[in-house]
C-alpha cells in the first residue's frame, strides 16, 4: 500500500501503519527486499505478535521475500537472539500467515 491508496478510514490503525511503512520503504537506502527482511529480523528479535508479522506479510511478499528468505532470516539471526525468540518468531509468522489467509477469504482484507 502506497501514502495514497491509505487513509480510506475503514481500517485506520492498519491504514496508519502501512503508510508508516510506505514512508519507510521510501525513505530507506535498502531495496524494498533488504528492508522487508530487516523487519522479519527485527520483529523476531522484539518477539512480536502474529498480527505484526501478518501487518507486514503484503509488504514482503510484494518486495519479493520468500518464506525461504524468512526462514533464512531466522537462521542468521538465531545466534543474536537466541533460541526461544526464534521459535517463536516461526509461530508468530506463522500465525500471522494464517491471519492473512483467513482475512482474504472472509474477504475481509489482509495483508
């Protein structure tokens, strides 16, 4: 989502964050891609929640990110922040995969 399809007022918190990480991807000096997997490591290391990691599954999976390059992620990280917020980084992303997939087919957005 771009600055401008947000800000519809349906879903405000969400609007407000995918405009929060359209400013970032367009600030940022990374590609899209580098910065989609600096969040993956960075959720993973403030161990947040599956509705973090589902806030951020439409953004990464546009940019390109594969659940190979989470998986990846989590790997390089692992020695960084440990085991216990690495497994449940691969359950929150999980869930948060779920949470999307579940939204679209209630057609209730997502993602």
């Amino acid at each position: 989502m771009t600055t401008e399809q947000a800000g519809t007022g349906q879903a405000p918190v969400a609007e407000t964050l995918a405009m929060m990480t359209a400013v970032s991807l367009e600030a940022s000096t990374l590609s899209a891609r580098e910065l989609m997997i600096a969040r993956i490591a960075a959720l993973a290391a403030v161990e947040a929640p599956s509705a973090s990691y589902a806030l951020n599954v439409g953004a990464a999976t546009e940019a390109g990110v594969t659940l190979a390059d989470a998986q990846g992620t989590l790997v390089a990280v692992a020695p960084l922040i440990g085991t216990p917020r690495v497994v449940a980084a691969c359950l929150g992303l999980a869930e948060g995969i779920g949470l999307v997939i579940e939204a679209a087919a209630s057609g209730t957005g997502g993602g």
